[in-house]
C-alpha cells in the first residue's frame, strides 16, 4: 500500500468496521468461499478500507449492505480480490516436488501410457507458481515423449485478480528455479528484470475461475490434485466436505497433496502414502 493509501485508510480509523457488520461479512464469505475469517477482523479492516472510502462509502455498513443485499459480481469480486490470500511461490514445498518427480509422475505415466494423457489440478493456484511448477516437472520427466501427451494442468481459484497475474505469466525468478529450466522454460518479458514463461510451459496450464464451494464436474477424474494452503482457511466441516468431493473427482489410485502445516482428518478414500500426501483407495 503506498503513503496515499495508507493515510486515506488510516483516515478512516474512527469508523471501524462495527461487530454486526463484521459478521455479516465473516457469515457471507465463509458461506459462499469457505473462508473463515472469523479471527481475521485486522485483516478484514485493514485490507477493504480504502476501497470502501474510495468507493465514495460514508463507512462499512452501507458498502457491505451494498454487498450484500445487490450481490453485484464486480462488488463481490473485488471484496473476493482484497479478503483472500493469494501468497505462493514458485517450487514451494520442494519434498512435495521431489516426491511428484521420484514417485507419482512414474505411476501415473505407467498407468496412463494407453491414453498419453495426464489429468492433473492445481486447485487454489493463485498466481500460478504452482501450476507452472507442476508443469515443468511433467515436461522434464516425459522429456521428448512430452510432445506425443496431453499434459494439461487445469489451474483454479477464485480471485479473479490472482488468475489475471498467472496468465500473464510473468515472475521475478528466485533461485530456487534450477539455471538449466530457467533458460528452457522462462524468456525474458519486456519488464525490467522479470521473465515470462514459456509458450511450452504456459500453453499447457488452463487457468478457470472455479469456487471450490461448488459441486466438481470436470469431465475427466484426476490423477493428481494439488490443493495446498487453501483449505488451512476453511473450517473442518467445509474441509471434510471438499476431501469428499476431491475423492470422488480422482481416479482410483490417484493422488492429493495438501500442504504441509495442513491436516487431512478423517477421510477412509485415501490412503496415508508421505508427509501431506494421499492415495485414493
Ligand atoms: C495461499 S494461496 C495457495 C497457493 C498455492 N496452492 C500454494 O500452495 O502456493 C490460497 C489460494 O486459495 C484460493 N481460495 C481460497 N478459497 C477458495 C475457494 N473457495 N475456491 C477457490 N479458491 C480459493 C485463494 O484465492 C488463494 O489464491
């Protein structure tokens, strides 16, 4: 946030978000997203109180009633775009990686060899660093072969603002990227010091607005789902609720992977297989 900003936010202190408005706010989003922010009142505050004053709003009872009650999407977007937490990077959790290269990129590989198709998702992609990732290590390890697969990797999320920064594509690149991939799978963008991935590599992700509220209807099961750090937000009715839904959308022997500090609960679909990762039965 700039000097500009923060001072028109803080100018706003006196008119803190009220206890009724805060759990009208904390009810529609956990209803609709799954996000819990229940604890999050700073964060809520903190993150929409410029827009509210720049939107021309006395305070937060009539934006949120605006909200609310004409369920505009582009109200709804930009709330969607300013409460979730999009922070990701490129090779996170690198043993989930190793993992994907070591042992499940072989299986499914083996078992998919009929069809030359994989079906993998990067659910709760934000920015795309992780499907790009996923990505690189699916054309790395099918080598040339890679040309004679389908190896699309559906990306979603539902910040509309996070989706438009990973189809752009277009990352300062951290050394945790290998030099060997960063000249194979990144160009050098017009932006100073940045790099956009490859056509090979970003032509290969499809990136989707999709609510992982929702009901799954994607054509084909998956292989693999990545959903990491996103359901951390969720409490564990609608967490549980979601494992059920990613179990029936993967295909028998199919993998997930959450994150790392995330926890799986009880879910007899999916077999304990290495830290934050899962087979279906
Ligand atoms: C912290 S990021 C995780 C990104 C990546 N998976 C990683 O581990 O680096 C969490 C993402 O989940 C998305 N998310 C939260 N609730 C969601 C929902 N109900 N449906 C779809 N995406 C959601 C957020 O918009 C955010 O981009």
């Amino acid at each position: 946030m700039g000097e500009e900003q923060k001072n028109a936010a803080s100018s706003f202190a006196p008119k803190e978000i009220s206890d009724g408005d805060f759990r009208r706010l904390v009810n529609f989003i956990q209803q609709h997203y799954g996000i819990d922010l229940s604890k999050k009142r700073q964060l809520i505050s903190g993150r929409l109180s410029y827009t509210v004053k720049a939107k021309g709003y006395s305070g937060f009872g009539p934006f949120i009633d605006q909200v609310l009650e004409k369920q505009d999407p582009g109200d709804i977007e930009l709330v969607i775009n300013k409460l979730t937490t999009n922070y990701t990077f490129f090779m996170r959790e690198q043993e989930h990686f190793n993992f994907f290269r070591n042992t499940i990129l072989p299986d499914v590989v083996k078992r998919r060899q009929g069809q030359r198709m994989l079906s993998i998702w990067s659910a709760g992609c934000a920015s795309g660093e992780e499907p790009y990732t996923i990505s690189m290590y699916v054309k790395d390890f099918l080598g040339p072969e890679a040309a004679h697969w389908d190896t699309r990797v559906l990306a979603t999320d539902i910040s509309q603002q996070a989706l438009d920064k990973a189809q752009k594509g277009v990352y300062a690149l951290p050394d945790t990227i290998p030099g060997a991939w960063k000249s194979k799978f990144f160009v050098p963008s017009a932006e100073e010091g940045q790099y956009q991935v490859a056509p090979v590599i970003r032509d290969n992700v499809i990136f989707r607005t999709f609510n992982l509220m929702d009901p799954i209807r994607f054509r084909l099961k998956f292989d693999v789902i990545f959903c990491r750090n996103v359901m951390i937000y969720f409490n564990q009715q609608t967490k549980d609720d979601l494992l059920v839904r990613f179990c029936e959308a993967t295909e028998p022997g199919g993998y997930l992977l959450i994150g790392h500090s995330e926890t799986m609960g009880r879910n007899p679909g999916y077999r304990y297989l290495a830290p934050a990762t899962f087979q279906k039965r």
